[in-house]
C-alpha cells in the first residue's frame, strides 16, 4: 500500500522536499512549543493533594491609589485563620532565604525554607527516607532533598548526619530525605528546617505591615473554599492587632486577604510582579505551536490537493486494469499516510535537537517527554494523513478513465478549489505577519528597557549581598574598611536599597495635612549617593560633618532628622517644586518616631523592575550597624571579572564563615529585558518558520499554477501582451493573497501587543513601522519566492508555451 508513496518522492523530487520540509519545520515548532507549554501549566503538580493547598496573598484596595497583592505577607493572621475557619486543616508558614549551609569543610549559599512543624501536613512531599511524623517535630532538625543530601554527605543515605545552617550555634540533624523535586516547582523545599525560636518574637509574626514570607493552607472540603475566601475579605479589620483602625483602611482599603491555588500560583506571581511566567506569553507560544503546525498542514495539504491532479492518467490506468474505486482510496490514504510519517520523524529529530537551544534562551529544564510526544506524533500523522489523502483519493477515484485519456490536459479543479487554495495562503501569511509583528515589538520594548534611564549607574557597581547574613551585622565597620582596601575599589558603602531590593515602607505625612503619602524608605552609610551615581536636583546630600545627617540609629535619636527623599516623593507630599520640598518636614504616621527635615532631593530612581510603578523613595543617614545591609561597591581600573574575583579573595580573609555572594547591579537590571528579549527571540523563530512553510507552499503553488497556465501565457504573448505584462499578471496574482493577509495579521498583532505592553511601567508606544516591515517583509519574501518560475514562464517564447500546453 505505501509502495506508491515512496515512488512520488524521487519522481517529484521538489514536490517531496517541500511536503517534508514544511510540515517537518510546523511539527517541530508545534511540539516544541506544547513541551515548553507543558512545563508551565506543570507547575507544582508533583505535589501530592495539590488541589487542596491555598496561598494566602494580601490584597491592597486603597481609596485614591491602585491595588496590588503581595504573596509576601505578615504571619500575624495565621493562629486567628484556624479558629475562625474550622474548615482549614492545616496553617503553615513559610520564609525561604538564602543562607550560609556548612558541613565540615563544605561551605555553601543555598536557599534554606524556615517553616512551621507541621510544614510536611500541608506540603504531604514524598520522602525516599525517614517519618513525615516525626521530621520536623522540634528544633534542630533539617530535611533535605536528595539532591542536596548528596551534594553535602556524597549518599542519600544522610539521616543522622548534621550540618549548620544560618550560622546558627548549634548543628541540625538530618531527619528525613526528599524525593527531588522536579525544576518547575514554584517554592524551594529542598532544604527545610524549623523556625528558630527567637524569631516568634519578631514583628512579622505580631503585627501586619511586613512583606516577610508565605502563608500555606490546606483544606480538603472543596465546598468550605468560597466561604473561607470571603471570610477573609477584610480579614484585617477583624484582627488588627497593634494597628489602629485608620491605618488598616488606608492601608487596606477595601481588601484584605485573598486564596490563590497552588497550581495557580506560577501565572498568578508573575501577574503581581513576583517571578513566575506570564500566563498570556505562555498562552501566546502554545497558539504559535498550533499554527505553526495548522500553517503546516494547510500547506501540506494545499499541495497535496494541487499535485494530485498529476495522478489522473495513473488513476485512469489503474482503473481500466481493474482497480475498484475502494483500492483506489485505500492506495491514496496510505500514500498520504506514509509521507506524512516521514515528515514527522524529521519533526521529531528538529524538536529534539532544539530543545537544549530553548532551554539555555528562555532558562527552562524543558524533557523531551516520549510520553507526551509519541501519542500526539501518532495522532498527527494520522490526523493530518487523513485531511490530506482524503480529498484527492475520492475526487481522484471518481474520475472516469475514457474522460482523462481523452483529455489532453490534466484536471486542474474548479474556481471553488483555487479560491480555497488562495484562502489557505491568506491564512498563512496572515500568521506569520502576526508573528512577524509581535517579535519586532517584543525586540524593541527589550532595546528600550536596556536603555532605559534608571536614575543610577549601572556599569562599574557591584552589589555584595553576602553583607546582609545576621551574624556579621555587628562587624559592618570592620567589612566595609577592608573591602575599601580591595585594589580597584573607589567608593565602598552600605545600604538596604539597591537594584530589586527595597526593604521597607511606612506611611508619611506633612504636618497639618491628614493624608497618608506612602514611601518606601531606606538607611545609607557615607559614600552612597556617589557610589549609585544619583543626581541631587535641589538641597544637598547627606554630610558627615552636619550632626543630623548620620546617626547610629535614626530611628529613635532626636527630632528633625535630616532626609534626602526622590522626586517623586515630593511630587507625592504636594511640593509645588523639589527646590520647595528642601527644609519642609515629614514625620512617618506612628507617633513614636521623629520628624523627617528634608535636606535634599534627588532624581527619580528605578530599584523595581519595569514591569512596577515608580516608588516614591527617603534615605535616612546611618553610621551604625543595620539589618538588610549590602555592600555597594563602585570600582574602576578593572574588568568586572578581575574586581569580583578581587572582592570574592578578600571576602574568603574577612568572613570565612558565609560564602560570598556578589552581583554587578548591570546584571540585575538586566533580567528586566532578558526574558522578555528571549521571548522575542522564540516569536521570532516562529515567524520565520512560518514564512518560511508559507513561502514553501507558495513556492509549489506558484510551480502548478505556472505549468497549468503556460498555455494561457502562450495565448496572452500571441496577443500582444509582452513580457512585463505577463510578469505583472502571475505576480500580482501570488502576491494578492499576501497583501489580504494583511487586513486579518495587523487587528490581531494589535491586540496581542497593546495587551503585553500594558504590562510595563514604561514602554514604547506601538506605531505602525512594525506593521509596516512585516508586511513589507513577507511580501519581500514571498515576491522572490514566485518570481523566478513567474519570469521563467514570462520569458517563454508563445510558441513553446502553446507546445507545453
């Protein structure tokens, strides 16, 4: 049955390249994209009971300003959540933050869960050694995935076996080993261990206000959810703890708490600005996947149907040999069949090779899964077999044998099955300049985001965030004096606000005035403002010759403490000017903290990435030691891998006890663009796949129209039309298509852009040049696609054409 198939290939050598080709390049693109599809609709299903476990985020609706959740939240709701919802079975509360690991000579940073005792009842992870009773039912205990157990120990078999953790005093014994998790699992569980003692006693776990962790909670009575969800708008105003009414309103508004599935909680991050993926980019590349692979087909079958018409003598034959209409069909579809198989095996070897590639771009561990990829690849060939034997084994099959020997020309379909054919190009193209388009707005808003202005330098400036462990707090002077000495280093200095990071925000207010400003505020040692590279616009910056300027501690040292805040903030607080703003006042809303004497403003400055509004920022003065500290290093004189491997060596002399962990504030502020560059560049692909199979088929179509119509042109040149005419005619004919393409690409590239930049703080604005170059170059592409064979045919003596018709 499929022996014909196999004959059609070398004797119609183009037509079996381009059927291959096509459909190989649309089954790659397709199961690439499903795979990558699939590993972010994945997310945390390993996690037995999934469907149970709730993240509880804080849901902000202030009047007069725009609402925002945070997965980070305060610990206080928790003992109150399990007695006013019976229906909660399990509580649980989570922080994970990097932090020094050390067994024996082995020290290392990994991100290490803190955690309630009950963690293992909410998070039920399988355990490849030791009792999920009895892991984490008192201090001093650490469980670890295997994975880390043999990165520590050399075996999985660790039970027993300690380690320090946090530079704690005392070790931790390993309780229990987990099963690895899988790389898309959205939290980092494999180093848990118990809360320490003496942080019960922090603010976090007492009051609301702090950005600390995550609330877990497991409820197993479906039904209870929608209950529950709404018991928990406004929850605040029922249990405030320390907060007076008003500062829960201004800072809650109309919200509250909120549940958010498990499941749900990769997309949902991202949408709040707290990692994860975009569920609509993810979404936008499962639709490339599938029309890279419907373009596919619809080429595939677009020649299939065209080339068919070839057959008719070798169908006409058969039959007058005896050959029932039913074989007829059964040959075809086997054909049919058999190529596509073919066409699915390169498809295959294409995605496989393309899998590493993707997952270096876009940072995913994406498997070449033959559970998922052989049942969908057998599905294809079968699918795809079928839609295109089967219109030319029943047309083909009906042919009467005296009618197509007679004939002198092959049958060549009706007005219907061109127009069809012409539709099926639209619809190529129409994808492709979608593609096409969406990639050069993606490149672009990337280009803008690395150029963007953030208020800072970002080249020559390294961030050590090492600086920030609790047990070198006390010996800050000490680090930043040596770290000084470090050759290349110009300017050493500490701070909590640097890129991506700023640590605190309270609630401010002029002096007679009852609105509320938000700001987030932050302390700096001497050196700061000059090592981030800030523009002062009005006043001066801070000086360590003016007494308010630094203090130990400037939360509880004096009135009038002197403050440098941005531009924004003074836009915020009502200043008529920045120059206004210098000498003023503000005081933070508790009434046990000093008034704030603006000193100075400076420029705008971006710490967030681009997806988050602008924050208004104010910058207390600090000589003394602080929590959250990083080292901010300006140097000059050396490459960035010279200085950080300067800075690492003296690290090793100065704090042998915490590994050194350091990055170049340009790096940080590149992973704004990075994803969404890497996203560009697999639209990218996808569109120049899809012209690519769109241009193939074109290729082919315009070959069969070509031959079928040089008797025509025979005709036309007879006439009187000359050469340029004809070219004109075939040309205008391949390229209509292209431009109707066009009207249908350009209203859906719109919408998929304006929707993905509104994303963005700031963004470009959406003109019509990228609109402009897709069209302009598909229809580029697709014009030296045809016209080769088009002059080819143009050129043709009449005399030659009217012989070859």
């Amino acid at each position: 049955m499929f022996a014909s198939g196999f004959r059609i290939l070398p004797r119609h050598g183009l037509y079996g390249a381009i059927n291959l080709l096509g459909l190989g390049l649309g089954v790659a693109v397709f199961l690439t994209m499903m795979l990558i599809v699939r590993y972010e609709y994945g997310y945390d299903r390993y996690v037995p009971d999934a469907s149970h476990i709730y993240q509880v985020d804080d849901d902000f609706r202030p009047a007069g300003r725009a609402p925002y959740q945070a997965s980070y939240m305060s610990f206080v709701s928790v003992p109150f959540m399990e007695q006013d919802f019976p229906e909660i079975s399990q509580a649980v509360r989570v922080v994970e933050k990097p932090a020094p690991v050390r067994v024996g000579a082995v020290l290392e940073r990994d991100t290490v869960a803190f955690t309630d005792r009950n963690f293992l009842s909410v998070f039920a992870l399988p355990l490849l050694e030791g009792d999920k009773a009895t892991a984490l039912d008192g201090p001093g205990k650490v469980v670890l995935s295997a994975s880390m157990a043999r990165k520590y120990f050399g075996t999985v078999h660790a039970i027993g076996r300690r380690m320090r953790i946090d530079n704690s005093g005392d070790e931790e014994v390993v309780s229990a080993i987990l099963v690895d998790p899988p790389p898309n699992a959205t939290s980092d569980f494999r180093i848990v261990t118990v809360f320490p003692s003496s942080w019960l006693k922090e603010w976090p776990f007492n009051n609301w206000g702090s950005q600390w962790g995550h609330v877990w909670l497991r409820i197993d009575d479906a039904a209870a959810v929608p209950r529950i969800a709404a018991g928990l708008h406004g929850y605040p105003y029922r249990h405030p703890g320390t907060w007076k009414e008003s500062l829960v309103r201004f800072t809650y508004g109309d919200g509250g708490l909120v549940l958010v599935p498990l499941r749900a909680v990769h997309f949902h991050n991202a949408s709040i600005g707290e990692g994860g993926a975009s569920r609509r980019l993810i979404d936008i590349l499962g639709l490339v996947g599938l029309a890279a692979l419907a373009t596919a087909i619809v080429n595939y079958v677009n020649l299939a149907t065209a080339r068919s018409g070839l057959r008719a003598r070798e169908v006409a034959m058969r039959k007058v040999l005896g050959a029932t209409r039913a074989a007829l069909v059964v040959r075809f579809m086997g054909d049919a069949i058999m190529l596509v198989g073919v066409s699915v095996l390169v498809g295959l070897a294409l995605t496989e090779l393309s899998l590493r590639w993707v997952n270096m771009l876009g940072g995913w561990n994406v498997a070449f899964e033959w559970g998922f990829v052989l049942p969908v690849s057998v599905l294809i060939v079968l699918v795809v077999g079928v839609v295109a034997g089967i219109y030319p084994a029943l047309v083909l099959s009906s042919f009467r044998p005296v009618a197509v020997l007679a004939a002198s020309r092959m049958p060549a379909g009706g007005r219907i099955e061109s127009m069809l054919r012409s539709g099926l190009v639209v619809l190529q193209f129409g994808f492709a300049i979608v593609l096409a388009v969406c990639t050069i707005v993606m490149t672009d808003q990337a280009a803008f985001v690395r150029a963007l202005d953030r208020g800072v330098s970002k080249d020559g400036v390294i961030a050590i965030d090492a600086l920030m462990d609790a047990s070198l707090t006390a010996r800050q002077a000490e680090i930043m004096r040596r770290l000084a000495e470090v050759p290349g280093v110009r300017i050493a200095t500490r701070s909590n606000m640097y890129a991506h990071h700023v640590n605190s925000a309270d609630n401010f207010r002029r002096p007679g005035d009852a609105r509320l400003v938000p700001v987030h505020w932050g302390r700096v040692a001497p050196g700061y403002f000059e090592a981030i590279g800030a523009r002062l616009v009005a006043g001066r910056l801070f000086d360590e010759h003016q007494g308010n300027d630094y203090h130990a501690d400037p939360q509880h040292e004096g009135m009038d403490i002197n403050v440098v805040i941005s531009r924004l903030a003074a836009e915020r607080f009502g200043f008529a000017s920045p120059q206004a703003a210098v000498g003023q006042v503000v005081r933070p809303d508790q009434a046990d903290r000093p008034c704030c004497r603006i000193i100075g403003v400076i420029d705008d400055i971006r710490f967030g990435d681009v997806h988050e509004a602008m924050q208004p920022l104010l910058y207390l003065g600090r000589t003394g030691s602080f929590e959250d500290a990083v080292v901010i290093v300006r140097y000059d004189g050396a490459s960035q891998a010279e200085e950080m491997a300067r800075l690492r060596s003296a690290w090793a002399g100065i704090a042998p006890d915490v590994p050194f962990s350091a990055q170049e504030v340009s790096d940080i502020f590149a992973d704004d663009f990075r994803s969404d560059q890497n996203y560009g560049m697999l639209f990218g692909i996808g569109s120049a796949v899809a012209i690519g199979i769109a241009c193939l088929g074109l290729f082919g179509l315009s070959s069969f129209n070509v031959s079928r119509r040089r008797h025509e042109i025979g005709v036309r040149k007879v006439l009187g039309a000359d050469r340029r005419q004809v070219l004109m005619l075939l040309v205008g004919q391949f390229l209509r298509p292209v431009m109707i393409a066009n009207l249908i690409a350009w209203p859906v590239a719109w919408l998929f852009m304006s929707q993905w930049l509104s994303g963005f703080d700031q963004r470009i604005a959406l003109t019509p040049w990228p609109f402009v170059i897709a069209a302009g170059g598909a229809a580029l592409i697709a014009l030296l696609t045809v016209l080769g064979q088009s002059a080819r045919a143009a050129a043709n003596p009449p005399a030659a054409s009217l012989r070859a018709g």
